[in-house]
C-alpha cells in the first residue's frame, strides 16, 4: 500500500478513486501518567508520556485507514492528512484520513 500527502504518486496515474477512507482512535493516558504530566508542566521540557501516546495513536489510526483501504481494493492512499480533538478532559481523538485511489503505472 503506497501512502501519500501529495495528490499523487510519481511514476503512476490514478485510474480510479474509491472514496475518503479514515482511521481513528481515541486514547487517554491513565491518571498516575497524568499526575506525572501536571508536575512534569511545572518544570517544563518535554512530557514523554504523551509523546508516546500521539505516536502509538498515529500509527494505529494510520494501520486503520490502511485496513479501510484495503478493504475497498486500493493500491493507495493519497492526500493522507491527520486531525486531532478533544473528546473529553484527559481523552483525544486521533484522525487519519485521505482518498483511496487505484493506480496504474505509467509507461
């Protein structure tokens, strides 16, 4: 599966779109990690517990989009872009989303 932020993939011609296909997740960190976090604000620098948290919350929602596209038969995801909101205090979704294409190399 080919994943993009362009609106296209060098060397192939999209022949088909397939539709926006998305993957999300919403995660929180547990309440010991947030105490730590609050302290960890107080002297500054960076709170490697969230950190963690976005990454693995980013690829989880990416692996979903893939899955979603798959699904459909694409070749692959293009214009892929990532969102984020606040669900509830201590509580974030993490959004990927792009256009699932077929593709056809170019001669």
């Amino acid at each position: 599966m080919i994943v993009v932020t362009t609106d296209f993939v060098p060397g192939y011609e999209i022949v088909e779109t397939l539709g926006i296909v998305t993957g999300s997740i919403v995660n929180s960190k547990h309440l010991g990690k947030d105490i730590a976090a609050a302290f960890k604000t107080l002297a500054g620098g960076e709170i490697k517990s969230y950190t963690e948290l976005l990454v693995e919350s980013r690829n989880i929602a990416l692996k979903r989009m893939i899955s979603e596209a798959e699904r459909l038969g694409a070749d692959a995801v293009v214009g892929v872009r990532f969102g984020s909101a606040s669900v509830m205090q201590g509580a974030a979704e993490l959004l990927a989303y792009g256009t699932a294409v077929r593709l056809k190399k170019k001669e």
